[in-house]
C-alpha cells in the first residue's frame, strides 16, 4: 500500500511538473512575440516620438494593449482604496498609469538605438500555474549593461489568453513599489482619494519630464 501511495504521489508530482513547464513555454511565446512586435513598433515610428506623440502611443498600445492587464494593475497598486475609489477616480488613475507606463517604456527603448532585448528559455523545475508564471527576459544597452526584468503572467480565464499582472525590473517589484507610493499619497492626503490620485498624475508628469530631460542631455 505504501508503495501504491510513494508510485502515485511520484506520477502526480511529475505531471504537475510537465503541465508547469508547458505553461511556462505558453507564456513564454506571447511574451516573445509581443516583444518582437513592440520593439518592431518602436522601430517603425521613430520619427512620430517628437512629432506626434499621440500617434506613437497608441500604436505602442495596440502592440501591448493586448498583453497587459492594466485593469488588474490598476488594482494592485490602488490596493485596499480601489474598492474605495469611485469608477470614474479608477478610470482616471488607470488612464494615468497606462500613459505613464508606456511612456516610461518607450522612452528607455528609444535612448538607445542598439539595446538588445532577450526572452530567456522558461526554466525547467520552476512550479508555474495559471494564476502566476514567470517569464524572464534582458535588455541589454550598447555598453554591455544588463538589466534583467521578469514578466509575471496569468491565463484571464474569460478572454482565454495569458496577460501581464506585474513586472520586476532589475529586482524592483513595480506593482508592489508603486502600490506604497500610492497608500503613502492616500495618507499624506487624510484619506483623500480624489487629492490622491491629482498628486499621483503631478508625481507621474513629473517623473515623465525627468526622462525625457534626461534623454535629451544624455545624462
């Protein structure tokens, strides 16, 4: 009987393992892909980056819009005060950081004209699920610099395709750094989520401005 147990509890653990590293390799595609396509997509519209802006984020989220959950980002970061917010202060906080995350984004691609970026091989013995699999890439500048970033992706249950729910960049948890920067606005603010949210686009416009100052100078 034992033995029946140790032979099952052995086969269940290394089918679990074989279904973790299938959805790794799943993941692991519409991540390469959509890099491929967005750097493709940065690539194509340079010259729009100073003319016409508008023009070059929307295409920029055509590419990512489909990937990226900023629906469940928006509520990671918010955290206890999204259920809080009203809908238009949570339509309004997402605009902002959908703005600021594909600004940010593109303009540190942009800097450089032969960064190379990597999706790395999904690692094997890894335990991946639906809800969180992990997904490592580098972008690596002409220098020689690395910065390694992990995508964390789930499987949306009701439009079937996996989507990004967070993102470490150089071991910085975004979603859980941004998520304080916002709870601390909230108090500095005694609980005012409609200041809150004004402080946060100021703090988002500002750092925009640095970026963008900074790859002007070459700083």
């Amino acid at each position: 009987m034992r033995a029946l147990l140790l032979l099952m509890t052995l086969l269940f653990s290394q089918l679990s393992l074989a279904a973790g590293e299938e959805l790794a390799e799943q993941a692991h595609e519409v991540v390469k892909r959509t890099t491929e396509e967005l750097l493709d997509t940065i690539n194509n519209n340079r010259n729009y980056y100073e003319s016409d802006k508008a023009k070059f984020f929307w295409e920029l989220e055509d590419v990512l819009g489909p990937m990226v959950d900023f629906k469940r980002l928006t509520r990671r970061i918010m955290g206890k005060h999204y259920r809080k917010a009203s809908l238009d202060q949570r339509k309004r906080f997402a605009r902002a950081f959908k703005r600021s995350l594909l600004s940010s984004y593109a303009t540190g691609l942009i800097e450089f004209e032969d960064y190379d970026v990597r999706v790395l091989p999904p690692k094997t013995g890894v335990k991946n699920t639906l809800r969180n699999t992990l997904v490592d890439l580098e972008v690596v500048t002409p220098s020689g610099k690395v910065f390694p970033i992990t995508q964390s992706m789930y499987l949306h249950h009701r439009d079937r395709r996996w989507m990004a729910q967070n993102v470490i960049v150089n071991g910085i948890n975004v979603g859980k750094l941004f998520n304080e920067q916002f709870s601390q606005m909230v108090s500095q603010a005694d609980g005012n989520i409609g200041l809150a949210i004004d402080n946060w686009i100021d703090a988002l416009k500002q750092q925009g401005r640095k970026l963008r100052k900074k790859q002007q100078t070459g700083e």
